[in-house]
C-alpha cells in the first residue's frame, strides 16, 4: 500500500513525519515518530490526532507512535456511506487502522484510543486479536453497554449521541449552519471548559470540522455506533477480549457518574485494570502527564 509524505505546516509534533496511507477503503492521514515499540493512537469527536501532541511529546523516547485520523474525519478521507451505514462501522474503520500498520511496517503493536478512536481499538483488538498486544482506553465504556444502561442523566450529558443519529441531512444541516459555534458548545461544554485545548490544536480541529465532509462523516460515525456496530458487538457472541485493557476515565466527567466502567469492559475483556484520573473528558490534553504515566507504565509492560 502506497504511503504519500505530506509537508508539515504546523509545530504539533515536532520532528513526526506526515504521511498518507492509503488503505483498501480510504486514505488516511498519519503523524509518525519517534523510537521503540510501535503504539496507534487514536482519537475522538469531533477531533482529530493533533489531540495527542501533548502525549506524543512525553512518550515519543519509549514508543514509535502512530497517529492517525479516523475514516470521516480530519484530512482522512470521507467515503460515500450506505443505507447500513457499514462505511463508517467500527469494523471499517479498525481495518483501515490495521493496514495503516502494516503499511508501516508494524505488525504487532498496542492501541490507546479517546471517546471514538477508543471503540475503533476495541474493534480492532476483536477483529484482529493476532496484532494487538494491549489497549487502553480513555474515558469510554462499551458503546453496546452504554446504549442499554442508557439514563435521564446520561441522555442530558450526551445528548449529541442521540442528535447525530437522526437520519441526514438534519443534523449535518443544523451543524453545517456554523459548524465552529457547535465545536465550541460541544467541546467546550466538559467541566474543563475550552481550556485544554491549545491554539494551535484547536485552529487544526476548527479548520478540519469546517468541511460539510467531515460533519457527514461524523454523524455517519455516530449512526453506524446505534446500528451495525451493535450488531457486530452481538454476533461476536460473548467472545471477550484476550488482551490486557487499561480503562482511564475522567473524575469530573460523565462516565464514570452514569456507569460503572471497569464492570461494563469485565464483560467485553478478560483482563480489565483502570481508574479515573483528576480530569474530564479530554484527558488527553487536560493532563497529558497523567495519561502518558499510565501508557509509559502500561504499554512498557508488553515492550
């Protein structure tokens, strides 16, 4: 599979490399760099992998990382979608990630993902359980689990997971009207405020989810995770992940208040650890230090 360098335009991650690789579905922009075993990182809505230049920098001496945009957002690319929305499956988007690895020459390596990116790697790891060797996930539960154990409060609290869904072009009109008003009001919305994100990762974010394309992409994200991506969970047949899973999750924010997250991945994954950390949701970038400590600790285990 071809892989494309990209110029870099921005100070992010200083001295990755920028890359497009192209997959048998799509192409997908990649930030690599640095020294060690291979990790992909993976990040969330309605962001892109710029959210981890605070974690890239604290880790790229133990790990060479990989991160990529998803399928649908950033400058990823944006496929046409279905009636079943399976373009924008997590199953799709997982096997994107693992050519994306192959094409780098990384054929077994670990997963940390945020919101989004945390149930592509939870697919990956399912789908291709021979490649991962672990995954972290930050401030997720099971998207099947959440969907069931769905409250009034949690409904309030995340309430985009059930606006997005709605059939196009509703939502990708009402977004499209000023998409960086609704970036604020979501992002902005955590118990952080607008504070963890750096201007210059926020410029990135903004300029990306100007794109009609990548509000499609998105809301197609969300729709497939009410569909076929439960479907997916269901024909897996109680089969649990084999590998070792780190659930981090924010203390001020809404996962850990409407759900019990270790519970829920204990009936996905064999072999569950985890806790909250002193953030919200964007751990990533609120306390990056934090959760580079648990990926430095976690993630060593398996160098």
């Amino acid at each position: 599979m071809p892989l494309a360098e990209r110029p870099v335009t921005d100070n992010l991650f200083p001295g990755f490399r920028l890359l497009d690789v192209k997959t048998s579905g799509t192409l997908i922009r990649v930030r690599t760099g640095g020294e060690g075993p291979p990790l992909l990182l993976l990040h969330g809505y309605p962001q892109t992998h710029a959210l981890w230049h605070e974690v890239a920098a604290r880790l790229k001496d133990r790990f060479t990382l990989v991160c990529a945009d998803l399928r649908g957002y950033g400058d990823s690319g944006k496929p046409e979608s279905d009636a079943a929305h399976a373009p924008y499956s997590k199953r799709a988007m997982a096997q994107d990630m693992a050519e994306v690895m192959s094409a780098l020459g990384h054929q077994r390596f670990c997963v940390g993902g945020h919101d989004r990116g945390a149930r592509v790697g939870h697919r990956l790891a399912l789908d291709h359980a021979d490649r991962v060797t672990r995954l972290a996930t930050l401030d997720i539960a099971p998207t099947r689990e959440m969907y069931a154990h769905t409250t009034d409060a949690f409904a309030r609290a995340y309430w985009h997971w059930f606006f997005l869904i709605q059939p196009a072009p509703f939502p990708e009109r009402m977004i499209g009207a000023d998409p960086e008003a609704y970036w604020r009001k979501k992002c902005g919305s955590g118990s952080a405020g607008m504070t963890p994100f750096a201007p210059e990762a926020l410029a990135h974010y903004l300029r990306c989810f100007a794109d009609p394309a990548v509000i499609h992409g998105s809301c197609e994200d969300y729709r497939a995770a009410a569909t076929i991506d439960i479907r997916h969970d269901d024909a897996d047949g109680g089969r649990k992940l084999a590998q070792p899973l780190l659930a981090l999750w924010g203390a001020n924010g809404i996962i850990g208040r409407c759900f019990d997250p270790l519970a829920l991945w204990r009936e996905r994954a064999q072999d569950v650890r985890g806790h909250a950390l002193s953030g919200g949701h964007y751990l990533a970038e609120e306390v990056p230090d934090l959760v580079a400590a648990e990926f430095r600790a976690f993630f060593g285990d398996d160098a």
